[in-house]
C-alpha cells in the first residue's frame, strides 16, 4: 500500500517540527517567540532564562575559558571540557561480549542495549513490529503517519532535509 504525502512541506526553522500546512507551522513558529524572551545581543537567538543568555554569549563571542591541561585545546563549557578529558584517558570499561572499550560504564550499558541484548522493547502501536531503541521507532512510525515528527538533536538536520525530499519525490 502507497503512503499519499502532501504535496507541501512545511518545517519550523527552530525545532524542525514538519507540518503540511504553513498557517499551522506558522501558528506554532509564533510559540518560540514567546516562550523565549531573552534575545543575544549578538546574534537574536531566543531564550527563556536570561542566565541562559549570559551562558550562550560565552559561545556566540567565541570565548573559551576552559582549558584542557593536557592538549590546550579550550572549551566554553565546563562540562564539554570534562567530557574531552576522558580522550585522553584509557578505556577502561571493556564490553564482556566483544573487544569493544569505552570511558564510562553508561557507554558500555548503551552498547550492551544496542549491540548484544537486541531487546525490543519500543512496540509501534500501528502495526505489530517492535524495535530497540525509541530513535528506531520514530523513524519507523513516519511511515505510517507522516505527520510532525520529533527527531534526536543530533540527527534533525540531516533527517528533515531527507523527509522534505521524500516528501516532495513521493507525493501521489
């Protein structure tokens, strides 16, 4: 069975929510503004919190106060330096089921989920098929629905310049 999609796509530029009618995307774009009422002086990215303004400058004036002892290399954020460190430490959480090594014990839980266990425990409630990570599952219930789907922050980007697309070529 053919999936029909409508013949426009329209994507929010600040949460990359899809939507197939631009008064409704629009209607929501209006919500960021809102929701956010602390602007950067900078470059007018929104927030909600002005602390969060005061953070977000640190990056937007390309200031990197916190220095990695071992290679130099700065970074805005406290955490994202504490996050580099650990590429310069061995990994010494080895997987018992493969040779794979990892920095934390949270990494090794993530593999052992992914990689080893292949519980599937993420049920479409559409059709019977089961998957093993939510990501996996959103993905797979566009399928069925097409309609103002979430992505990971990572992936949106390059996920939704790849929905519009399919969206254009497949419309019926």
């Amino acid at each position: 069975m053919k999936t029909k999609h409508p013949k426009d796509v329209f994507q929010c530029d600040k949460c990359y929510e899809v939507y197939f009618d631009e008064a409704k995307m629009l209607e929501h774009r209006k919500n960021h503004d809102l929701a956010k009422p602390y602007a950067c002086p900078n470059c007018q990215k929104r927030f909600k919190r002005r602390r969060d303004v005061t953070l977000h400058l640190v990056l937007c004036k390309g200031q990197t106060p916190y220095l990695c002892i071992e290679c130099g290399k700065g970074y805005a954020y406290a955490s994202s330096l504490t996050q580099h460190l650990l590429s310069h430490k061995e990994k010494s959480v080895t997987c018992d089921l493969c040779p794979v090594k990892f920095h934390t014990k949270g990494a090794l839980t993530m593999h052992i989920r992914l990689k080893h266990n292949k519980e599937k425990n993420y049920v479409c409630h559409i059709c019977p098929k089961r998957f093993v990570s939510g990501d996996s599952l959103k993905f797979h219930i566009l399928a069925h629905t097409g309609w103002r789907v979430f992505f990971p922050k990572l992936r949106r980007n390059q996920v939704c310049k790849y929905l519009i697309s399919h969206f254009r070529r497949s419309t019926v």
